[in-house]
C-alpha cells in the first residue's frame, strides 16, 4: 500500500508539474512584458507559485470532499482508525499541498530567470 501511495504522490507530483510548466510556457510573454515593465523578479515567483497554490487548494478540497463521501464504502477496509480520522485527513492534506508548491517552484524559478528581450520575441 505504500509503495502504491508513494506512485500516486509522485505521479500527482508530475502531474502538477507538468500543468503549471505549460501555463509558464504559454504566459512567456506576458510575463516578459511584465519584467520589462519594472516586475521584480519576487513578484513572478509570486504569481507562478500563487496559481499552483490555487490548484493545490482547489484540489484538496475536491479531494477531501470526496474522500468524506467514500469514507463509508471504505470502512470496512481500514483497521485501526476511524474512517474520518482527522489527522489523516489533515496531514495528507499537509503533504499534498507541500508536494504541489514544490512542483510549482521549479517552473516559478525558471520563469524568474527569464530574460525580457527573449521573452517578447517568443512566438
């Protein structure tokens, strides 16, 4: 069960990774514009990371809801806890969310770096 826990971590991981690199990929431009507009280079670390932090607390609570409404069908297999256990809740919670900013630092950090000429000339 771990090791399959740990696949979905990382694959989710990938997941979001991949989705917040192509946004970065496809706002290039703007966020050139931005940079040579006078953006520090803290305010485009900020936008990236907020809207993987979006994405990370809309899924959370997707997640969370739907976990509250399989809980019952699940409860048969647990053993040891209770089906809505909230610790469990909150620290899987916790650990999404930590692995989803990570995910969103690495294409914040490349965007951060980006020169504003090559970005305007990006096509």
């Amino acid at each position: 069960m771990g090791v399959f826990g740990a696949a979905a971590l990382a694959l989710a991981a990938i997941g979001i990774y991949g989705v917040v690199a192509f946004s970065v990929t496809r706002r290039t431009q703007e966020i050139g514009i931005r940079v040579a507009l006078g953006a520090e280079r803290t305010d485009v670390l900020r936008i990236i990371l907020g809207e993987g932090a979006r994405l990370a607390f809309l899924g959370v609570a997707i997640g969370i809801a739907a976990s509250f409404a399989i809980t019952r069908l699940m409860a048969s297999l647990l053993f040891g806890i209770k089906a809505t256990d909230p610790i469990t809740f909150a620290g899987v919670a916790v650990l999404l969310s930590a692995v989803a900013l990570l995910a969103s630092y690495i294409p914040a950090r490349r965007a951060m770096r980006l020169d504003p000429n090559t970005a305007l000339r990006w096509e």
